[in-house]
C-alpha cells in the first residue's frame, strides 16, 4: 500500500512538472521580438562566431566585450545546428530550457535535497511563477541552472563532476567563482564537524573541486590568451570604470533602493501597509534553513559572497545583477511555504482537514507570487528602445557601407543589426577607452577615433554632451537624418565631412 502511495505521488509530482514546464516553453513561443539592448552585445559576438568571423564585434581586433563567454558560445553552436532560426529566437529557447531545467534539476536531486515529492511540486510551482520575463535572451537562466546543478551534484558527493561544473558556471558569469570557494569552506566545514581534523581525504576533496574547475577554465584562458590577450572579460573592467564615475549608482545603492522594495509588492495590502508578507515567508524559509535545513545554507552562503563581491568591486548597478539575489530569495519563499505547511500539518487535526489548509495555503501564496508574472506575459512589449533601435540599425545597413564606423553609447542592436565597425563610447568592446572612461571622460574614444558616424539623442547629453559641444564637431560633421528614437528626443545622425 505505501509502495502504490509512493508510486503515485513520484506519477503526480512528474505530470506536474510536465505541466508546469510548458509555461516558459509558451513564453518562449510568444515571447516579443524586441530583446534588451545589453543581450544584442552577446549576440553580436555569436552572429559573429557562427559566421565563422571569430570572436569580434564585427570588426577586428578580437576583444571580449561580453560577460558571458559559455552563452555565447552555445548559442553560436545552436545556430549552426538550426541555421535557418533567428539567433535572438534561439537566445529565447536556450534560456526558457535552462528556466525549467532549474526544477527538474531539483526534482532528480530530491533526494539530495532532503525534499519529498510535494515539497519538490512547491518549488516548481514557485519557481516558475516567479519567472522574470525580461531575462529570456540572456544569459541569467543559464545561469540559475548551472548553480542549481552544481550544487546539486556536490551534494551527492561527486566532487570531480561538480568542479567541471563550477568551472563552466564560472565561464558563464564571472561571479560562478564563488560557488567553488563556498563549496570548499563546505566541504572543510563538514569534515571538521565529523572527523574533527584535517585530513588526506580533506585534502583530496577539495583537490577534486579545484582541479575540475581548472579544466574548462584553463582551456577558456588559453583560448582568451591567444585571442584577446586578457584572461577576464573587458566588460567587466568597463563597468567598475563606469561605477568610479559617480554618473552610474552602485550595485549595494540600487540593490537596496530600487530592487528589493519591489520585491514581493503583491504580498503587501493596503490594512498592513508596512508589512510585506513576501518578506515574511521568506524570513521563516531561512529561518529553518538555519535550524534544520543545512545542506540549503551552500546558497545563503553564496548568495552573501555575491553581494559582498558585487559591493566591493564597484560596478554600475545594471537592473539584471539583482536577479541571482532575487532568485535565491525565492527559493527561501518555497521553503518558507513548506515550512508553514509542515506546521500546519503537524499541529492541526484531523490530518485531512490539515492536508487540505495547507494545499490552500500553498495555492493562495503561489498564485500571489505568480499574478506579476502572468500580467508580465501578457503586457510585455520587450524592451521599449527596440522599435526605434532596430530602424536605426535598418538606416546603417541601406545607407552605409559596412567598413564605416558607427559611435553610439548603447551598441547592442546596431552590432547585432548591422555589419558595421561600432566605436562603444561606453568603453564595453573597446579597452583603451576605459581609463577614460574611469575619469568621466566620454569624448575621448570619439576624437580617438573619429568614427564615420555619430549618433546623437539627447537622451545622453548627461554623458556626451562635450562631444558636440567641442568646436571641433560642427567642422568635421554634419546632419544627415533625422529618425524617431526610444522615447520623446529624435535620433540625429551625423556623418563625417571628408576632408
């Protein structure tokens, strides 16, 4: 009889899954053609690999301008295996895959986990409602799989496999280097608890981590070496630069500002207007993560290191580094939900008139959780700048040649839309600008380079207005064309004068 009890709730839990699965799969399918501007700066380099152009942003030299070498590298081999798919379309998949690989990483590592099959369903349910929309195309779902499955698989205590894993985390964002460092200390932790000492089978352990995150690591940097010359991404030296500017807020400021205020706003009512009962559950999650719930506190411990790491490097606060913070706190949400439910069903009788308040429960704060998502699929246009950037990118490619040089400060439509060589007066793709760009000077990459074309929009002014306030402009550039931009400023073009 529990044999068949089990049987059906392992049937229940898969037929759940499967459901739930399908969601990020119709989002995939409907999902707005207009991706953030950032997501085209990788895909640039993937239209360009899959070309067989190499690791460039159109043009030559070869510079790594992307944070997320791993994702541009699988979705460049994607696109040579369906040639005939849209690049950003196949960007949309891989990410809404790796959405639902996350709970199904989850559901066969239950056991690792210390979940059981209706705790694993809450996750699921949680997880994918909670899903953020504007993240398909990036690389941040990738992301949250790699991180759930390396865990995942150090918990069933295979550490080679697990390091490999780290090292390709690692690859994907640059942050997946704290996983290894967190699960070391875990790996130190628990053999002192238990053996009380420092050991050969410590130290083999630890050697298993590291050395299977050195393998992919070291292929990337001999690969990064040859190629670009730096080992780490040039975006990453652009955004501290961009932080030292003042001009950008810092992650820590936007993190406890702008993003965790909107986190969990539908759990907030107008009787209790202070209190956010998102925070609520989440807080009762940790809670038992620190009393009972260990194997859980590799995330927290993670999720503190990122945070400290994001703060002491210093970088601009871009909306999407909020995302591995808000993600682990939702994982804290379905465990504070199952949680709750254990208390109920332990504490109330008779059991089916717990079972049943705590199913109510679970449903009632799921679909709270979910109602911003699913207002998000149905509202959600892409990002707002597309229309305008995509005929922006249109204009280059019929009126230009594609030796011409573009200069404008957000490059991802025009580098993915056009063949065009772009100067990036944000210094993403160009390393020699980023000093400059540390001291607030914009308009040296211009002058450094004199592009062929400038694009004006007053939207900029706060960072480029000395371009075209230099005497110099006005005699080596004029108008051109006048388009519609993202919101209410028009884009002027300007080409150089030939002299």
């Amino acid at each position: 009889m529990q044999n068949k009890m089990a049987q059906h709730s392992l049937l229940f839990t898969v037929i759940l899954l499967v459901f739930v699965s399908l969601f990020p799969l119709i989002v995939a399918y409907h999902y707005p053609a207009f991706l953030n501007d950032d997501s085209y700066i990788t895909l640039t380099y993937a239209k360009n690999l899959a070309s067989g152009n190499g690791f460039v942003f159109n043009h030559s030299p070869a510079v790594l301008g992307t944070t997320t070498p791993l994702f541009t590298i699988a979705v460049a081999g994607l696109a040579l295996i369906f040639p005939k798919t849209d690049i950003p379309v196949i960007a949309v998949f891989l990410t809404a895959f790796c959405w639902l690989g996350v709970t199904w990483t989850i559901f066969f590592f239950r056991k690792e986990w210390g979940l059981e099959n209706w705790q694993v369903c809450t996750l699921a349910l949680v997880l994918i409602g909670s899903g953020w929309i504007g993240f398909l195309g990036m690389e941040a779902y990738p992301f949250a799989f790699l991180l759930v499955l390396s865990l995942s698989i150090f918990l069933s205590g295979r550490y080679w496999i697990t390091g490999f894993i780290t090292g390709l985390l690692f690859l994907m964002r640059g942050e997946g280097v704290l996983v290894l460092a967190v699960l070391s200390i875990a790996v130190l932790t628990q053999h002192w608890v238990t053996r009380k000492s420092i050991d050969v089978e410590l130290t083999r352990n630890i050697l298993k981590l590291v050395v299977g995150f050195t393998l992919p690591v070291l292929l990337w940097a001999i690969y990064a070496h040859f190629t670009f010359g730096s080992f780490l991404p040039n975006s990453l030296a652009a955004k501290q630069a961009q932080g030292q500017t003042g001009m950008w807020r810092p992650f820590l400021q936007r993190l406890i500002e702008d993003w965790m205020p909107l986190w969990g706003k539908s759990f907030t009512f107008e009787v209790l207007p202070i209190i956010n009962f998102w925070w609520v559950i989440v807080f009762i999650g940790f809670i038992d993560v620190l009393l009972r719930k260990h194997r859980w506190l590799i995330l927290v411990g993670w999720i503190i290191l990122y945070i400290s790491g994001y703060t002491l490097l210093n970088v601009s606060g871009y909306w999407w580094y909020g995302f591995p913070v808000l993600f682990v706190l939702n994982l804290g949400f379905g465990l504070g939900i199952i949680t709750i439910a254990e208390i109920l069903t332990r504490h109330i009788k008779p059991h089916n008139l717990s079972l049943g308040i705590a199913v109510l429960f679970t449903i009632i704060l799921v679909f709270a959780l979910a109602k911003p998502t699913f207002n998000a699929v149905l509202t959600y246009q892409g990002d707002a700048r597309g229309e305008s950037y995509t005929a922006l990118s249109r204009w280059f490619r019929e009126h230009t040649n594609s030796s011409e040089s573009i200069a404008f400060i957000e490059i991802g439509y025009l580098g993915y839309y056009t063949d065009n060589r772009i100067i990036d007066l944000a210094g993403l793709v160009l390393p020699d600008v980023v000093p400059h760009i540390a001291e607030g000077d914009f308009a040296w990459s211009f002058w450094q380079y004199k592009p062929d074309y400038y694009v004006y929009l007053p939207d900029f002014d706060w960072a480029l207005a000395g371009i075209r306030s230099d005497p110099r402009f006005d005699q080596q550039y004029q108008p051109v064309a006048t388009l519609r931009g993202p919101r209410e400023t028009d884009f002027i073009i300007y080409e150089r004068i030939s002299q």
